[in-house]
C-alpha cells in the first residue's frame, strides 16, 4: 500500500469514529443544559482530556512549536513546561472546584452570565458576549492554518480543500451532539495524541538529521551558542517569556478553557483532574516544543519556502516516518485541532444563543430552540473561520491576537470574582475594558501585522487586574453606586 492510500485509509478510520460519536450523542443533547455542559456530570479523565485536548491544538504543533523552535532553539522547551505548570497544575488548583462550584450554585452556563450575575450587569453580559463571538473567530481561524499546511505538505492536497475538511469534521461533531459528544470524542483524542506525541518524538530523535538524543542536544547546543542564543539577547528573551506566559496564564481567561469546568461531576473528580491534566500537559505539549526546537537541525539557516508554519510540517515530511504512522500523526493533529475547534465553536455560539438572543431579544425562547439556533450558529461559525484562516495572517500572531484580547479582557474579573469579594462593577469594567483596548489597540493599528502579540497579551493581564484594583478602590472611596459589593452573590446557597 503506497504512502498516499495508507494515510487516508487512517484518516477515514478516524473520520468514521467521529460522525459515530456524534450519531451516538445526538439524542442526549436536545436540551441546553445537556448541549453546553453535558448536564454537569464528567468525570476527571473525561473533563482532564477534554480541557487538554482544548488546550493544545495543531496551533501549538505547527505555529508555536515551529516558531518558537526556530527562534529560541532549545530554550523553547521551557514554553512547553510553562503549559503543563502553569496552563494545566496551577490553573486547575485555583480555578477549577471554585469555578465548579460557583457556576452549579448559580446554575451558570457561559462567562458572561458569571459577569452578570456577580457584578449585577446586563451590559457587561453582551460587551463578553460580543468580545467572546468576534475574537473567538480569528484562535478559530489559526487552527485552520495549522492543520491544512501539515496537510498541504504530507497528502499534496490544496490548503482550502483541507480547510474544508477540517470544517465538516468539526461541525457534524457539534452540530449533531454538542458538548457531551465532544466530551466523549476528546477522551478518545486524547490518547491518539499522547501515543502519537510520544511516538514522534522517538522517531523525530531517532532521524538522520537528529541522530539520536545526545547527538541532537549536543548539536543544537552548539548552534545556539555560534548564534548567539545561549544565552539569549534581551529582547529575544522578552519575547520567550511573553510567550510562556501569554500560553500558560493567558488560558485562565479563555472562556473556552474555563467553560471544561462547570461539567465536573465533584470535587473528588477535579482532585483527580489536577494530575491528569497535568500528565497530558507534560507529554503533549513538552514533547511537542521540543520537536519543534531542533528544527534547525533540518534546515540549518535557511528558513523554508512558507516561513515558520511550514517547518515542522516539512520536519515530518523529511524524517522517513512510516507510512502508517504518518498517518497515525496526521490523524493526531487532526484530532487536536477539531477538538479546540469543537470547544471554541461551541463557547462561541451557545454565548450568542443564550446570553444575546434569549436573554435580550426573545426571552420566551424554549430551550429546544435554544439548542437548535445554537446548532445552526455553530454552522456560521464555521464558515467565518474558514475565511479569517484564508487571512495572510501567520499563526503565531494570528493566536496572540485573539489570545491577548480575550485573556486581556476576562482573566482578571474572572478570577478575581471567585476569591474576592469586595470587586465591585466598577472595578470589573475598568478591567474588562482596559485589557481589551491594551491588547486590541496595537494589533488593529499595525494591520493585524505586529509580531509583539504575545508581549502585549501580557502586558494587557496585567493592565487588567491593575484596573480591577485601582477603581474598585476609587468607586468606594468616592460613593459611586458602581462601587456598591455584592456580597449576596457568594451567600446563595446552592439549589
């Protein structure tokens, strides 16, 4: 069997495995609380793997891993360890039982009924819900760029075409069984990615450009310091903890990440959850910036012909991998990228159906209804994505951008509403708007071109909870009825 025919025999292996799980599903989400949070009933491997199959994508494969590889070498790594440290163990200690718990007591489906609800709202409701739909496209849209240059590279086919494909898988899975079947799905996704992480690293080491683990090092070790990379200059060093940080606390703010949450059975299972997800985190995204860091080992100076999203798919092309298991890899990086397409899909639509349309304009709207506008916005969603990823955007910056202006503008009130209980809404709105204008601000006036998307992702956090303080204090200290506590919102007991 030629290479070609036994890489898509894979594909349609696992093609046939996701329209089953959707089928199968299809019939237990026709109610909204069954379609957003699978009726608050995951247990910790299904809620571990669904957020880590959220968190890494073919965005971190291709785009950051290729990147960062090839801009910082080895030091790279250290972004993968951020991830699993920070993005996974510490943003599951803080943020999991107490989101759990607040968002079941309050019976609180999406962030921007949080926001409503704890700061007493209606406004902030649709400004999240606006920011969530609109900036949830372009992350959407880098996904699309990281899979179909894999794509273009090892099948030979047009990227549009892979685009396409990519879209249909995602949306029949949504569309058909909503988050209980993408709960089921990335539990099985989960364990083709950690196998196939795994297994590429084994054969991406053992490779003739490689040549073995103390070759590799040793090699690269050298070129970074012929090339004044150990240690690294200032603002290459910048530019690395922006981007560790940006990808490890910037998913604390993603209300896609923190919407795997709310679905937890217990706390006995978010206990469990911690380690799993931490484990996952250590092997998918540790392994793959470490693939991507020894990309100058293949191409030595001389970047390839389509920049840094096409190195690693190039690395995969020229490492003589099997035939079947360069399909099992394709199919891992398929299976990440529909799953966090599958979660920012329906974060971004089930937010418009409930938080926008029911809430504001047709209050009366049944909760069948609810799901089925949910289903149909899923399919809108789709389609715009498909044509932002035709943007000639890099996926780097592409993911900053959305990343920044997302994390910018919730990480802060979110987090600060679980534990503190004297942020009023005046606080939450200086916040809010301030990490949005500092992250939006620059990457609109350079065109959606700057390279510093990361450096202003951080920046904005942290303008962020600095305005959550400063005029929580001043609305107190000056009487203003924005100032006011709501202190009612942590008393409720739960239902």
């Amino acid at each position: 069997m030629d290479k070609q025919l036994t890489i898509w025999v894979v594909i349609g292996i696992y093609a046939v495995f996701m329209l089953a799980v959707g089928i199968l599903y299809s019939r237990r989400g026709s109610d909204m609380l069954s379609f957003t949070v699978g009726g608050r009933s995951a247990g910790a491997w299904i809620s571990a793997f669904s957020y880590g199959t959220a968190y890494f994508s073919a965005v971190m494969f291709i785009g950051y891993s290729g990147g960062s590889g090839w801009s910082y070498g080895l030091w790279s790594v250290l972004v993968g360890l951020g991830n699993a440290v920070f993005g996974s163990l510490l943003a599951w200690l803080v943020l999991a039982n107490r989101t759990r718990e607040i968002t079941r007591r309050h019976q609180i489906t999406s962030m921007p009924q949080l926001f409503e609800k704890r700061f007493q709202s209606s406004g902030m409701r649709i400004f999240s819900c606006v920011i969530i739909f609109i900036f949830l496209i372009p992350y959407s849209a880098s996904v699309y760029k990281g899979l179909t240059s894999v794509c273009a590279v090892i099948l030979g086919i047009d990227e549009r075409v892979c685009m396409v494909i990519i879209a249909i898988a995602s949306a029949l899975l949504l569309v058909l069984g909503g988050y209980l079947a993408t709960l089921k799905a990335d539990f099985i996704q989960g364990f083709v990615m950690i196998v196939g992480v795994v297994a590429l690293i084994v054969l991406i080491v053992r490779s003739s450009q490689v040549g073995g683990l103390s070759s590799g090092f040793s090699r690269m070790a050298e070129y970074m310091k012929a090339h004044e990379m150990a240690p690294l200059p200032g603002k290459a060093a910048l530019s690395l903890t922006a981007t560790l940080l940006m990808t490890s606390f910037g998913t604390w703010g993603l209300p896609q990440m923190v919407h795997k949450y709310y679905g937890i059975r217990d706390q006995k299972e978010v206990k469990r959850g911690v380690i799993i997800s931490t484990f996952f985190a250590l092997v998918v995204a540790g392994g793959g910036y470490f693939i991507g860091s020894l990309s100058h080992l293949f191409f030595g100076d001389a970047m390839p012909e389509g920049g840094k999203d096409f190195l690693v798919p190039l690395m995969l092309d020229s490492a003589g991998l099997p035939n079947i298991l360069t399909g099992v890899i394709l199919v891992l990086l398929i299976s990440a990228s529909v799953s966090t397409l599958s979660s920012i899909t329906l974060t971004a639509c089930s937010t418009v159906s409930m938080d926008l349309v029911k809430s504001f304009f047709v209050k009366k709207m049944e909760d069948k209804n609810v799901a089925m506008l949910t289903r149909l916005l899923c399919l809108a969603f789709v389609v715009m994505s498909y044509l932002i990823a035709n943007y000639p955007t890099p996926i780097l910056e592409m993911m900053s951008y959305s990343w920044g202006i997302l994390s910018g503008s919730f990480l802060a009130p979110y987090l600060l509403s679980l534990y503190w209980k004297r942020l009023n809404k005046a606080g939450a709105w200086a916040g809010m708007l301030g990490g949005f204008l500092t992250a939006f601000l620059p990457a609109a006036l350079s065109g959606f071109t700057t390279p510093d998307g990361p450096i202003y992702a951080c920046l904005a956090m942290a303008v962020s909870f600095t305005l959550c303080f400063l005029f929580t204090g001043i609305s107190r200290a000056l009487h203003w009825k924005s100032g006011e506590e709501n202190l009612a919102f942590y008393e409720k007991k739960a239902s």
